[in-house]
C-alpha cells in the first residue's frame, strides 16, 4: 500500500530523504519549501513520485492544509519552525517525523504528542537519533549502569583550515548546539552542563580526537535512563584545536548571544566551504555491572560518503536521512507504536540495522 507523505524543507538533508524514499515506490511524496530555487533543483533531478510546493512554512493555517490528506509528515526545516508544523501535524492527524536537535522544540513536541492519535517521533536522524538506539542496546545488556558515554561526530575527511572543518548540514543547528546549554546526568541527578566544556581527547583507529558537551544529542535518553545510570553524557567529536577557535568567537566575541548569532551564522557560511567528502564517527562506551563483574562494552563505526541512486550522498546526508527514513518505516510497518510520543531509544537496534535505510549504518 503506498502512503502519502510529505516533506517540509527541501535543503541539503530534505534532498537525501528525497533520494532514499522516492525511489522505493511506497511512498507518494511532496515536498514544500519557500525556497523556489530549492523546488527547481528538486524537479530538475527528477525524483520519482515527487511533486513540489511552495509555501511559507511559517504560516500555520497554510501549513496544516497543506499536510491534510497525507499519513506522515517530515520536517526537514529549522528548528523555530518545529512548534508550527507539529502543531499543524496534530491538527492534520499526520504522523509526525523531524530532525531537530533544539531541546525547547522536543519539548513542545513532547506536549502535543500526549493524547494524540498519531505517532510523535522528534529528534531522528544521527545525534539525536541513531546515537540513542545505539546507546539503549548496549545498555540493555547490562544488569546495572554505572556510565554511559555517546561521541558523534560529522568530520571532513581531509581537513585544511584552522578549524579542521567544513560545513556539512544546518549551520543554524551548528550553532545551537555550540550556544546552548546541555543535559547530563551526573552521580545520578540530572543536571545542565555547559557547551563547549568538558573537553577531553582520545584516538580512533590512529587518529587524534577532541570531545566536548554540545546541546541536544542526548534526545529523550536521559528521562529514559534516570534512576538507573549514575553518569550519562553526549559529546562532540573534533579535531584537535576545533573547541579553542570556536569558544574565541562565541564566548570571547560574544557572537554566541541571541541577537548576534546571525553574525556568527554569515562569517561560517562565508568563510567555511562545505564538502561531500565526510566521515561521521558514532562511539558510545558504556561501563556497569554484569554477572557479578564491573564491564565496559563500546560501539564504534565510522561511515563515508556514497553513491546511491546516483546521486553522491555525504556521510552526514547519508546518516541523517537514513535515520529518519528508518524510523517512518518503522512506524508505517507496525515496528513502532503508532499514537503518541515515540522515543528514538524505543527502536530495535537490530531491527533497525535490518532496514532498508537503516542498513547504510551497518555497511
């Protein structure tokens, strides 16, 4: 049966979920953007079972009809757009996918979700996301938790500025994950650390690494694992150096206040290039107890940019689009629950490795 979908955001990771579902033939799909170069772009490359729109994603009214009729709802938008189509989501009966890191967005989304007969399911995608699942499964596995660490990070492959980065999704989420406080659970009480701190370095397969606290990775994880874990965070993974420069401009130039993020949003976007050559690194380390013994189990994998459907797809696109992707397969197939909130910990690892589009984690 196919389902009816529709997508909210037609940039760099709406044209990767355009790529993954489009050509499945399950799914009929149509894309809105305000952006009429982004539609073009999209009806030039000729995604099957696509049509476009454009529309003020900002105007409510418009939004909601617009997604009346469709099953499923992505948004692939801004965080500060999150509440208006959630909402416009509840009001259609469309079950609701987004992307978005912003801890404030989830919690309104989380709101919506009570009562609702349709499925919730904020934060897909990588971290949060992905990272979730994974940190949920190893968990599982233990009999008691003592630390549950989670370090993602979307990297260049060839690193040449004195970042040692590129831009490689939404510079707007960039930023308020650098900007904005972060949660943690700490000797079992759930606290609020700050970005950009706690840095510690460690190597991957000969290669030097840098971590710190970013904002909104953790999802809805630490509610999940209260009470039984003493330590949880989620940190950044860099380059060495990266955290220096970036805490100069946010905290020292004060670029990281409200009012001036948009001046740190055009000196990135001016003077950062993106890349399609990427890596994204997942590592997740948990320590607790098992069969009477302290243990330490830990998950690493590292995925690269690919073609698929001919179409060059960076690790990051990939990652991201495939994660969210899954979770509507999912949801569609009765592998998740199909009213309320559905947490991305709530997710079978296995089933979802097991995916069409989660398989792109396992290669």
């Amino acid at each position: 049966m196919t389902t009816k979908l529709i997508l909210l955001g037609a940039g760099k990771i709406g044209d990767a979920i355009l790529n993954l579902l489009s050509h499945t033939g399950d799914y009929l799909i149509t894309v809105a953007d305000r952006d009429i170069e982004r539609l073009k772009y999209v009806d030039q490359a000729g995604f099957p079972n696509v049509k476009t729109v454009q529309l003020d994603l900002g105007d409510k009214t418009a939004v909601t009809e617009l997604i009346r009729g469709h099953q499923v709802t992505l948004s692939a938008c801004p965080y500060f757009l999150t509440p208006i189509i959630a909402n416009a989501a509840k009001t259609a009966n469309s079950h609701y996918f987004d992307l978005t890191e912003d801890v404030e967005s989830t919690r309104i989304v989380k709101q919506l979700a009570e009562g609702a007969d349709c499925a919730f399911v904020p934060q897909c995608g990588l971290a949060p996301g992905f990272i979730s699942i994974v940190a949920n499964d190893v968990a599982k596995r233990f009999d008691s938790l003592r630390d549950v660490s989670m370090r993602v990070g979307a990297l260049p492959t060839f690193p040449n500025n004195a970042l040692k980065y590129n831009l490689t999704w939404s510079t707007d989420g960039l930023i308020n994950e650098y900007c904005n406080p972060c949660e943690a659970i700490v000797d079992g009480q759930l606290r609020e650390t700050a970005a950009l701190e706690e840095i510690e370095h460690f190597s991957l397969d000969g290669i030097d690494y840098e971590a710190f606290n970013t904002s909104g990775g953790l999802g809805t994880l630490c509610e999940s694992l209260q009470g039984k874990v003493q330590n949880l965070n989620y940190k950044t993974v860099r380059y060495p150096g990266h955290r220096d420069i970036v805490k100069m401009l946010i905290r020292d130039l004060e670029l990281g206040k409200l009012e001036r993020r948009p001046i740190l949003k055009d000196v990135l976007e001016t003077s950062i290039p993106m890349t399609k050559q990427d890596v994204v690194l997942v590592f997740v380390s948990v320590v607790g107890m098992r069969d009477g013994r302290l243990e330490q189990e830990s998950y690493a994998k590292k995925i690269y940019a690919q073609v698929v459907n001919g179409q060059l797809l960076s690790a990051i696109q990939l990652t991201t689009a495939s994660g969210i992707c899954a979770m509507v397969d999912m949801v569609v197939n009765g592998q998740l629950p199909k009213h309320g909130m559905v947490r991305q910990e709530q997710a079978n690892l296995a089933d979802f490795l097991a995916n069409r589009f989660g398989k792109y984690y396992a290669l």
